[in-house]
C-alpha cells in the first residue's frame, strides 16, 4: 500500500513516545510525519506553523467573500452614521 507524504520528516510513533518535544525539534518549524509500523498516522505540527496555517486559511475564507461580492452595488456611508 502506498502513501502520500506531506512532510520532509518522519519519525516512528516510539521515537515520538520517548521524546515527543525532539520530534517537534528535529522538523525544524515544519511539520512531522508520525509513523506507526511504516503507515502514517498523524503529523506533528509546531504551534507556529499551526497559527500560520490557520491565518493563511482564514485569508483565503475572507478572499472568497471579497470575490463573491465583486461587483455589487457600493453604500456609501459616513462615519458619523457608523
């Protein structure tokens, strides 16, 4: 069976056990691919990495709505009336 890898690091599910902040280390910010018996099961992913990801989500969400609404009709509003 063959499987996609996302990650240029990969550790073994004991390695991960025995030292789980050397793992999170060793990928260097990037995420880490945990393997049990050879088939990924998880990746390990630094705090930061998480937060950016997520950012970078979030901007794409608020892309969407920008693009959807590209186009429609403009108010224009003071900012007394705010």
């Amino acid at each position: 069976m063959t499987n996609i890898i996302l990650s240029d690091m990969s550790a073994s599910i004991t390695e991960f056990k025995k030292n789980p902040m050397l793992t999170v280390a060793a990928g260097k910010g990037l995420p880490v691919l945990i393997l049990n018996r050879n088939v990924p099961v998880f990746y390990c992913i630094p705090a930061k990495a998480y937060e950016e990801l997520m950012d970078y989500l979030e901007d794409l969400e608020l892309n969407a709505v920008a693009e959807s609404r590209k186009g429609q009709a403009t108010i224009r509003v003071s900012l007394d009336d705010l």
